[in-house]
C-alpha cells in the first residue's frame, strides 16, 4: 500500500453507513448442530448463494447476536 493509499484508522466513524462498507450484507440462517452440540452451522438463507463449501461452523462462544451488543 503506498503512502497515498493509507488510511487512518482513527479517523473512520465507528459504525459506517452500509453503503460505505463496500459490500452488500447477505442474510443468514444459523442452526444449532444436532450432531456436534454447541456447534452452529451458518448458511446463506438464499440458497442461490450456497455453494460447496459456503458455511461456516462455529462454537458457541463465536456466535454472538449483534442485537444484543449496544
């Protein structure tokens, strides 16, 4: 990254506007794993979007509810 390219972190609001972000946020569906408990599956709730290996498995403690976070 040249000088020109850096950013300040610093300076960045903490919670940017969704168009700022460059991407547009993809809805999930996360599912408590029968097979390995305290394990989530997490897949895109369009299936369009699923394809091999599109998931991500977590433990508990990694699956936070952003609504519960203010």
């Amino acid at each position: 990254m040249s000088e020109s390219e850096s950013v300040d972190w610093g300076k960045l609001p903490a919670d940017p506007d969704l168009d700022d972000l460059g991407y547009d946020p993809l809805e999930l569906e996360i599912t408590e794993s029968t097979a390995d408990g305290g394990h989530y599956v997490i897949l895109p709730h369009d299936e369009s979007f699923l394809r091999e290996e599109a998931f991500i498995v977590a433990d508990s403690a990694s699956v936070v509810d952003l609504g519960d976070r203010v």
